[in-house]
C-alpha cells in the first residue's frame, strides 16, 4: 500500500489520520466442491447449523390479503421515516 511506504506510514491532517495495520490471522472454512451441506450434516450432525426464524415474506402476504395469523404471532405497524438522500 502507497501508505505503508510514504509519510512514515501515516497520513495526518488537522481532522483525521490514515493509516494501515493488518488483520488477525483467521481460518475460514466451506463446503468441499462437489458436496452440499447434506453431504457435511449426513457425515457430522454437529458441523451444521440450522437457524430458525418467521418467514416474514409470506406473513406480510397473509397480512396484506387479510388472513388470519397464529394468535403467538404479533406484528406492529411502524411509520415511514424521514430521511436525507446525497447523491
């Protein structure tokens, strides 16, 4: 990086600074090619990860058609808010 080699591996103004540093080392980890993660679930349960959540695409569906939802699940309508746009 052009940083790292000029201005002593700092940039400094009256309002910021720049500069670099590295990254902790990390090991990542996917599925082989040629695999899917049933292949890595069939082999070891425990390497696979399953997150539940409420499909929130299909509950706004029923809502705007005016189905009865599940009495455990509530929904609250949020005003639009206001924002800025740059461009």
């Amino acid at each position: 990086m052009i940083v790292d080699s000029v201005f002593g591996g700092k940039v400094k103004t009256h309002r910021f600074t720049i500069w670099t540093q590295q990254a902790a080392e990390h090991v990542a980890f996917d599925v082989q090619p040629g695999s899917t993660i049933d292949d890595v679930e069939k082999a070891d349960p425990s390497l696979v990860r399953v997150k539940k959540e409420l499909d929130k695409i299909e509950l706004k569906a029923r809502f705007k058609a005016s189905a009865m939802l599940p009495p455990c699940v509530y929904f609250e309508r949020h005003e639009g808010k206001r924002f800025t746009r740059i461009k």
